[in-house]
C-alpha cells in the first residue's frame, strides 16, 4: 500500500491534533474539511466516518481479519502506536 501524498497528509494531522486532546473529533473534522479534506467522492466526510478513520489500525501497520485477528502488515505505518493509542 502506497498512501496518497495529499490524503495522508490530512490523517496524520488528524490524529496527531485529536492525541493531542487540544479539541474533541467534530471540531477537528471540521478544521480539516476546511483545509480540503474530502471523501473519496469528493464530499465532506461524516462524523461517524471520520471516528472510523480515527479507530482504524491500518494507519499504523496493523492489519485486522476476523480470522487471525491485529496482526503486522506489510505496508508502513501513518503514525506510531504512540499516537494511536489516545
């Protein structure tokens, strides 16, 4: 997995502002919609959705099945553990 430069960009923000506990998710979500962040089809994303972003562990090299559980993945992490882990 290859992240998009400008995507990428926008959720390692998003984690790193919601870790840091300065502001709660909605208002992070809506400073990061105001500085472009967008859906895959171009619209601003939901709340729930963004809370799903922010839950993933795909954005730290973890993979999760139903079958095997969190294992490592094989592509690089956004973010550490660290910052996951709020």
């Amino acid at each position: 997995m290859i992240p998009h430069p400008e995507e990428a960009k926008f959720i390692v923000m998003a984690f790193e502002l919601v870790a840091a506990g300065h502001d709660r998710p909605t208002v992070v979500l809506r400073n990061l919609a105001e500085l472009g962040l967008r859906s895959n089809k171009g619209k601003k994303l939901m709340h729930h959705t963004f809370t799903l972003i922010l839950r993933n562990p795909f954005y730290m090299g973890m993979m999760r099945s139903k079958t095997w559980g969190r294992n490592k993945g094989l592509h690089e992490p956004l973010i550490s553990e660290l910052i996951l882990a709020f």
